[in-house]
C-alpha cells in the first residue's frame, strides 16, 4: 500500500470525520462533535499553527489523522489518532506516530501525551 504523510487540508476534513466517527461508534461511543470531537468538525483547516494537523493519505484520499496541539513551549497532547480500518495493517498509524514526534520535536516539545477514552461495558 502506497501513502504519504502531509499536513491536513480543508479537503480532508470529511474524511477524516467518516472514519474517526465511525471507529467510535464501531466501539459504542457516541460522537461529540460540540465537545470532545470539535477539532474533528474543523479538522484540516488549522494549517500551521499551534495546532497541527496531519493525514496519511492513500488512494487520493485521507486515511489516517492525527492532531498536536500545543500545551506549553515543552509539552503538546496528540488526540486524533485514528487510521480508517480499510486501511490498518499497512503501517500508516507507525508512521503517522512517527511523523508526530519528529514535528513535535523540531517545534520543540519534549513530551507529546497521547489520550484515549475508555469503553466500559
């Protein structure tokens, strides 16, 4: 499977929304697109600023996401991290991570917090 990592564009952002609110109702969570999913409402339009948006794109479309988004001048928190399940298994989510780190390091941060949701059930 052929992909590349970019920074996010405003043509992505439907993309992005289909899979990422999909995986989460795949797990039983309802999106919440005023709240915790806003970023994904918006995604691809925050270009290059504190917050940074990237996408592994394959077959001329956004198949991976992930966001940083500064805390202060050492720390930032990835949120979005999410590879569309047609897609897993290619690699895309190992180098989506890794092209996190490299921007996160070359703006200076030494720490990038990843969260996740829990599920009980």
């Amino acid at each position: 499977m052929q992909f590349i990592i970019r920074l996010a564009t405003p043509q992505d952002g439907p993309f992005v929304r289909d899979f990422v609110f999909a995986t989460l109702r795949g797990y039983g969570i309802e999106p919440d697109p005023d709240g915790l999913d806003a970023d994904v409402v918006n995604f691809g339009k925050a270009g290059d600023g504190p917050i940074l948006e990237l996408v592994a794109e394959a077959e001329a479309q956004a198949v991976g996401s992930v966001v940083i988004s500064y805390v202060n001048p050492k720390e930032a928190h990835l949120s979005k991290f999410f590879v569309n399940p047609l897609y897993r298994g290619y690699g895309i989510g190992r180098a989506l991570m890794a092209r996190a780190i490299e921007a996160g390091r070359a703006r200076g941060y030494q720490m990038l917090k990843l969260e996740t949701r829990t599920i009980y059930q």
